[in-house]
C-alpha cells in the first residue's frame, strides 16, 4: 500500500471566486477604461484564458522565442550555485510567483531536493486549473517535496505567506515577467515585493537583456503566426466574456522594437474603419483605419539597468546568471540592510 502523502497541503484559493477564473467586472471595466482613451490599450494580463494560456505554451516552444530556452540554460547550467545561494543560512520558503506549470522551477526543485536543502514550495498563480495540475504533478514526480499551492493575485499571496508562513523567504519571479511593466511600475512592484520580505530573503528576477533588435522583434512575430493568435485572442475574450463583436479578419497583428528604450511594443491594428459594439458595456467604439490598440510591452534591460531598478527598490544584486550567449539573466537579489 501507497503510504500517506502528509506532504501536499490542499490548496488554498485567495481568489473572489471559486473557480479561481478572474472577476468578469474587473475585466469589463478595464476593457472600457482602456478602448476609451485616445490611445486605445486591453491589458496584457488578460491574455491568459484558457486558450491564451495554451497559446502561450505554443510560443514558448516557438524557434524565435529564444527567452524560454535561455532561462532553462541558465538555470540548468547554474542550479548548483543558486542552490547554494538560496539555502544560505537555511531553511526557506521557496515563493514561486506565477508558476503555471513550473517547468523552469523543476529545475531547481530537483537540485534543491537532490542537496536535502531544507526548504517547502509555495507557487503561486491566478490560475486554479494550473495550480491543481501542478498539484498534482508534484506529488507524482517529487514525493518528498512540501508543497503548498495558493490561487490568488501576487500580493495576496504574499500577505497570506506573512501570516502563515513565518521563516525566510525566497521569491522566484522568472521568464521575464517584470518585461510587462511600466517602468515606473515595474520599481512600485518591486518595492512592495521588499515590504513583505526581511534581512535575509532573496528575488531571483528573470530579465530579457538587450541584444540584436532582429532577434527581439523575431520573437514576438513570428512566422507561423501563433504570437498574432495570442495577441488576436485578446478579442476573443472580449467577444465570448463580454458580448463583444470584433470581426478578427479585420485586425492584425504587429510588433515594434525600439532599440533605444529597449521596449518591444505590441499592438492590434484595425485594417478598416468600422465600428465593435461590447454588449456588456452597452458601448460602441469607433476605429479608424489603421488605428492602433496597445496590448504589451515586453521590456529589454541592460545589467545597470537591473542594478538600477534594484537599488531603487531596496534590493542589491548578490550574482547575476546568464546563459551563454548572454541573451537572458537570473538575477539574485538581497534585501537591502
Ligand atoms: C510572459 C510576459 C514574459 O513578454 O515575452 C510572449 C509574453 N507576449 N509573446 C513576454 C509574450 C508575446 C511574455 N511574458
């Protein structure tokens, strides 16, 4: 007989709803703030239904989507060293933030447990369907691994971890996920990641560095198209969860890198003027030929750059990782005394 798994804790939903899916008014109402401005904008975390979910999986094996690949180098390459580092002086909570299947964590995970560091994992996602799969995978694959998997926004979780969770903490916020923030945003966001951490803790933060602008502009067109139809879904979304009807013959796809301030730019592209009525906002919107909307910014550091953001928002740099074409970096943070 199998013996009693004591080891993986039942999940705990911080999310409004049950089934961990996003709120539906939220959505509608960020739907409208952003396709009423002059510039007309959707926000990229709502790429991530079901569908956009698997989209995304698809890019992440795309031969153009180098960050994926990269990340994997440097953390296989590495896994000894940030192991070390993160089991310096002892036991911790490993806080995974946005962990959806966790295939680049694994990595670790095995190191970690292959060196008996003393530590449990807590990855944390929107999405419930992710963290019941990866749930249940672990406890397959890793047995022995102590497992606690929470649904709910990042600082949910983090306020959640405050209460419950009391030892040392390090924080994985991998595959360039910071990219998607502002600038000024991506420092506010940082900085109430310190708040909730102590002398002690650590970030490891995947950053996508600058390189070649042909490399970085492949990456988010690429030819088969399956960027575009992540990108296009964004209208799916809002035709099925909120009466929508948005034709998506008649927008494209495009994405724009500028090397100057290292931000790939990707936008929606009306081919035609026309009218989208959304029957939940009981609202039309008007777009002109060739008007664009804004869905992502995906940002591209230089290493001061990181050093930069960091110190700005009570962190120091301990190690840089990179892979070997320094095209991407893991980068070990401290809390700052
Ligand atoms: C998941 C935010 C890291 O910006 O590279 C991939 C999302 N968008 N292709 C990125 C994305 C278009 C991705 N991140």
């Amino acid at each position: 007989m199998e013996p009693n798994k004591t080891t993986t804790a039942p999940l705990i939903n911080l999310s409004q709803k049950l089934d961990g899916t996003e709120d539906t008014a939220a959505f509608a109402r960020h739907v409208a703030e952003g396709l009423s401005q002059t510039q007309k904008t959707l926000l990229s975390r709502y790429f991530y239904d079901g569908q956009g979910s698997r989209l995304f999986q698809q890019i992440m094996e795309l031969p153009e989507y180098y960050l994926t690949r990269c990340e994997f180098e440097v953390l296989q390459t590495h896994k000894q060293a940030i192991a070390a580092h993160f089991s310096d002086p002892g036991f911790f909570h490993l806080v995974d933030l946005g962990a959806g299947d966790a295939l680049k964590t694994k990595i670790l995970l095995q190191e970690l447990t292959q060196s008996q560091k003393g530590f449990d994992y807590v990855p944390v996602d929107i999405s419930g369907d992710a963290m019941q799969q990866l749930r249940g995978t672990l406890q397959k694959e890793m047995p022995l691994l102590e497992v606690q998997a929470v649904v709910g926004e990042y600082f949910s979780a983090l306020d959640w971890m405050h209460q419950h969770k009391p030892d040392r903490k390090v924080v994985l916020f991998l595959g360039s996920n910071i990219g998607n923030f502002k600038e000024a945003e991506s420092q506010n966001f940082l900085r109430s990641v310190r708040r909730y951490l102590k002398a002690g803790d650590k970030l490891l933060l995947g950053v996508d560095l600058r390189k070649d602008p042909e490399t970085v502009l492949k990456a988010y067109s690429d030819a088969s198209g399956v960027t575009a139809a992540f990108n296009l879904n964004l209208l799916t979304r809002i035709n099925r969860e909120l009466g929508g009807n948005f034709n998506l013959e008649q927008f494209r796809h495009y994405a724009l890198y500028n090397p100057q301030d290292g931000v790939m730019r990707s936008f929606l592209v009306s081919k035609i003027e026309q009218e989208v009525h959304i029957g939940a906002l009981q609202q039309s919107y008007h777009f002109d030929a060739w008007e664009t909307i804004h869905t992502e910014n995906s940002h591209k550091y230089t290493l001061p750059q990181v050093e930069a953001l960091a110190s700005a928002s009570g962190f120091k740099v301990e190690k840089v990782f990179q892979d070997k074409q320094c095209r991407f970096a893991d980068v070990l943070l401290t809390v700052a005394s």
